[in-house]
C-alpha cells in the first residue's frame, strides 16, 4: 500500500557536476535492471537509514564513468519516506546503474501539476490535461432520477492527442461514470446493497475530502476520501465502507511521446462493526465506460492470455488492452493488474457486442468478505497512448508494475 504522501519535490537537470559542485554522499545507490528491458520506469526506495542533516535539501545524481548528471527526484513523505525517480530512457536486461544522493541544492522546473477547483480536479503532464477527478456532486441528464447524481469519478480521460477516452451517463446505463469503483451484489447487515446500479436506491459512492494533492517532478497526484454508502438501513443512511483512493500520473511520456502512465490504488476498510459481503457477481469493482466513438466495428480488447472481444468475458488476464479509433486517431488504455490483488489474475468484464465497457472483478468468480479492522488493497496501473501498442509492449509494461527493477542503497 501507498503510504500518505504529503510530498516534497526536488527537480534537477542532467548538468555536470563541476556547475552544480560537489558534496561527499550521503548514499550509493544500485538500480538492477534484472530479467527486463526497462524503458522510462518509475522506481522508489526507501530513506528510513538514512540521516539527513537538518534543513538540507536533497539531490540525486547519476554516475556515468567521470560525468555526474543531477536527476530530477521526489521524496514521498509518511511513516517511512521514499525517494522517487525515472529510470530514464532504455535500461537493457541485466544492466546496472549507479546512483549517489546528496545534499544540495536542486534546480527546479515543470512536471507533473494538479490544478484543482470547487468541482473537480485536473492533472497536467506539462501544459496538457491528463485526467480529471470529479468531486462534486454531478447531476445526470435532464429527466432522469436524481438517484443517478454521483461524485468521486474520473472523466474525462484524454489521450495524449487531446481524445476523451471516457463517457458519463451514457442512456443505456446512466449510472456509468467514467472510470469509478463501486460493487454490485453486497450484504450488509442482513440487507442487499447496490452501490452500482444507483436506480435501486440502495446505496452510492461519495466523494467526502482531499486527504493530499501533489505536484511534482516525478509524479503529480491526490489522495481522496470516499464513502460506500447503505441508503435503507433500519437506522437509515450508513456508511459502509471508508476507501481511499490514491492517484498518481507520472512524469514519463507526454505529447511527443504519445502515452501518459499511472497508478490507481484503491484502499478500503469497513467503516463500523459489521462486515461487508461482496457477493459473487459478473461486474463490480474498478470500471471504465468508454467514449461513443468505440463501438463493434472501431474497437476491439486483447487481453493478456490472447482473449478479444468475441471470447474474452469472464477469463482471468494480467492485463487487458482496450483500444479503437477516435477523431484524433487511433488510441487505447492498457489496464494492468498487480499480482497482489485479490483474485489476481482478475476476472474480466468484457462486453462481446455493441459498445466498449471494461472492469476488472474480483468477486466474479465467488464471494469476498471484508472484515472489519482491515484494509483491502487493489492496485492498477493505466498506459494511455495514441497510436497503437503491441501484445510485447503490454507485457513488458506489466512486468514493471509486477516485477520492478531491484534497489540496493548503502549508506556512506
């Protein structure tokens, strides 16, 4: 799990070292590639050995024979802080690369930026929108049933060619929000509860507050606080579950590139005494409802274990491509699964037919109960491209999130 980050950034360029002077270590640092290629991967270590003298900023730098290049970085504050950086450009399968952190100053500079409002939040790689969280309550269409307003979603999704890769409220499901994560078929209290299909009025999701936003040089992002709420208790509207919701784009890809990448974790504990049972159900969980433009004829799915639109529903996969043409060309979302989640490989959600929805289900195959007094983690990350993207390049992505690059630091 992400611990809270609360985050201090630091920004450097690659500069030599004799413009930016130098200062004995205050570490070592060893990044082994190991069995995969990596390719601009974010890496993170923890700094809980070592002792920094107080007041001081700190700069990471990376060895190259006789050159040191400052690299830009980004300490996660929390119980156990953690250094964030790049792993930039290719790092061949077996190779090593050697680090050392310093005191010093760093030299600032642009990233990724989170620009909230009184309604939503949004993420900039650069000058340009990544995503959009929704806080506040957003009404549905005119003459539906107010049962439908919803917070705590994201859309849009762009691409990096500016296409909204997301819909909301879409007539044949209107409570379809984007990507959101709510669960279908539950128990509580002796009661079934539907946090998804809204129309029932048995339950929602509610966005409840920021616990942190971030801006930064590695990564931008919040944290959030929502709410699962029973809407028909005997002591009327309870809540169920406490969820958190930990966002974060990275500063890799971009415009020129075509991609952005990111992380979405969702933390969740039972909010009272009783526990929630999730009960076995073909959809529930993290779900993304696509853009119009993606229908039969202009889109398609490709899931790790080779599974398409025609066979893919209710298989397992480590990850799953979703893709189609837009109006600003070809574009897709990769969605990968960690291999700590609960039933990972996920079950998947496929629609065979018609338009493009996507979810990954862990209680599709049997039923899961949270307890009380514990947390249940689920983490995914997303590869938002234009253009096209291989069966190769998805695994690859994947084996960063599932196996990344091993760190060795040594004090000096």
């Amino acid at each position: 799990m992400y611990q809270p980050f609360l985050t201090i950034l630091y920004l450097c360029i690659a500069i030599p070292s004799q413009l930016i002077g130098s200062t004995e270590p205050l570490a070592t640092i060893t990044v082994e590639a190991g069995k995969y290629t990596r390719s601009d991967t974010p890496v993170s270590i923890g700094l809980d050995s070592i002792s920094v003298p107080p007041d001081s900023d700190l700069r990471l730098e990376e060895i190259k024979g006789s050159k040191r290049l400052a690299v830009p970085s980004q300490i996660e504050q929390g119980c156990s802080p953690r250094l964030w950086w790049i792993l930039s450009g290719t790092t061949a399968a077996g190779e090593n690369r050697a680090y050392e952190l310093v005191t010093g100053k760093p030299v600032t500079g642009s990233g990724v930026e989170v620009r909230p409002d009184d309604t939503a939040l949004d993420i900039y790689h650069g000058q340009t929108k990544v995503l959009r969280y929704n806080h506040a309550l957003i009404p549905p269409p005119e003459g539906a049933s107010t049962l439908y307003t919803r917070s705590g979603f994201i859309h849009p999704l762009w691409s990096p060619a500016g296409a909204e890769l997301t819909r909301i409220h879409p007539s044949d499901h209107i409570h379809h929000m984007g990507i959101w994560m709510p669960w279908t078929n539950t128990e509580f209290e002796g009661r079934k509860v539907d946090f998804w299909n809204l129309r029932k009025g048995e339950g929602t999701v509610r966005f409840v507050k920021f616990v942190s936003t971030t801006s930064g040089a590695v990564y931008g992002g919040f944290r959030a606080i929502q709410e699962h709420v029973a809407l028909k208790t005997s002591e009327g509207e309870k809540v169920v579950l406490k969820e958190t919701w930990d966002v974060r784009v990275y500063n890799v890809g971009g415009v020129d590139k075509g991609y952005w990448l990111w992380d979405f974790t969702s933390a969740q504990r039972c909010a009272s005494s009783s526990p929630l049972k999730l009960l076995k159900h073909r959809y529930g969980g993290l779900g993304f409802r696509a853009t119009s433009q993606w229908n039969e004829d202009s889109s398609d799915y490709l899931t790790s274990e080779g599974k398409t639109r025609k066979d893919g529903h209710g298989t397992r996969g480590r990850w799953c491509n979703v893709f189609g043409k837009t109006s600003k060309g070809l574009a897709g979302i990769l969605f990968m699964s960690h291999p700590q989640n609960h039933e990972h490989p996920e079950p998947m959600r496929i629609w065979p037919e018609g338009e493009v929805f996507f979810n990954f289900c862990p209680v599709q195959k049997a039923d899961w109960t949270l307890e009380p007094g514990n947390d249940y983690v689920l983490r995914y990350r997303l590869y938002v491209y234009s253009g096209t993207a291989t069966a190769e390049k998805a695994e690859s992505l994947w084996q960063d999130l599932a196996n990344p690059p091993k760190i060795k630091l040594e004090r000096r």
